[in-house]
C-alpha cells in the first residue's frame, strides 16, 4: 500500500467520532439546497434571501473550472468559506481577494500519482476546516473530496462542466455515485443518468 494512503487512512481512523461532531452540519446544509438551486436556475437575477449561513469548501481547479465557481457568487459570497485549488493565474486572484484559500498541487486527468499525493493533504484540510458542505465543480481534485466526505459524513455537491453534453467527464464518472446531488447542465444528460440533477446552467 502506498506511504500516502497509508498516512490517509490512519489520519481517518485518529477521527473516527469526527462524522459524529458534523452531523448537525450535515442537517443544516440541506436548508441551503434550494439556495443553490435559485441560483443555478435565476442566475442573471437571484432575489432571494440568504439562510443560516454555513461554512462552504469550494473545491476547484483553474482554468475553466474555477470561472464557473466564480459564475456563483450570488451563492456563495452568502456564506463564510474556503477555497481549494491549485496556484495559477485566474486563481491567484483569490489573494487579491483576501478569500482564505488552501493551496494544493495541481491535479491532472488520470494523474493517480498527484492523486495519492494530495489525498492526504485534502483530509488534513477537511479535518482543519470542518465545512458544513464541500461544493465542486471539478475536475481531478474533486474526487479526492468526494471521497472523504463520503468517509466523513459531508454533505458534498458537485456541478458537471457545461461542455459536458452527451457524455460525464472521467471526474463525474467517479463522483457521480459518491455525491450528495450531482448536477448536470444539459439535461440530456438525465435520461442516462438517473441521479443528475438538471436546473438549468450557471452561466
């Protein structure tokens, strides 16, 4: 077994009442759900009124990954947060921001050493953190998190990419039965995946 898995699953079991402590995180981030939904649905005029705020963890990788977490502000700037991505041009804006970030190393498609790499460092994050709720909109990096918070007993959802008509991405394949609410947007994509959810698109 690899050295980072092993490290992995015993910083699991060193918190095995951590699910326990976040259940009723876990019961409060479902009062946000449709919060999330207005926004993917009325993106271009969000009227409605925030709910208890809660701790997000919003889980991206540059490029266009990140443009679509940004495209939901109108979401997220509601509620306190953290970001997780990996250090490029688009996201270093995130300093100038002053938006608390924890920085990983970029994670590639079918990179599975990267993978073995950060998993570690992404439980470390989960564990320190505490979110209420992890969002993502992918791609490697977010089946990292989708897996710990299943561990974990976090409520985790995951936005498909918009370019993603006929077929999920390599990352929603593996997500798509670990999620909480998995959601597409086109909605072709619902009749070969019962699970999607489709509620229109982010931007």
């Amino acid at each position: 077994m690899p050295r980072c898995l092993r490290a992995t699953l015993a910083l699991i079991h060193s918190y095995q009442h951590f699910p326990m402590r976040l259940m009723s995180g876990y019961a409060r981030s479902s009062q946000i759900t449709h919060e999330f939904l207005r926004v993917l649905r009325y993106q271009k005029n969000p009227a409605w009124l925030g709910s208890a705020s809660m701790k997000l963890m919003l889980v991206c990788t540059s490029g266009g990954h990140f443009s679509t977490m940004r495209d939901m502000e109108s979401f997220w700037s509601q509620h306190e947060r953290v970001w997780v991505t990996d250090f490029k041009k688009d996201t270093s804006l995130l300093n100038d921001l002053n938006e608390r970030v924890c920085w990983l190393p970029y994670q590639g498609p079918r990179d599975w050493k990267r993978f073995l790499m950060n998993l570690p460092r992404s439980l470390r994050v989960l564990l320190l953190e505490r979110p209420d709720m992890v969002l993502s909109t992918g791609a490697s990096i977010a089946v990292n998190f989708a897996i710990l918070s299943k561990l974990l007993g976090i409520r985790f959802l995951y936005i498909e990419s918009i370019s993603r008509s006929d077929e999920l991405s390599l990352s929603g394949k593996f997500i798509y039965p670990l999620a909480d609410e998995f959601y597409v947007q086109w909605q072709e994509l619902t009749e070969k995946y019962p699970r999607a959810i489709f509620r229109g698109t982010v931007a």
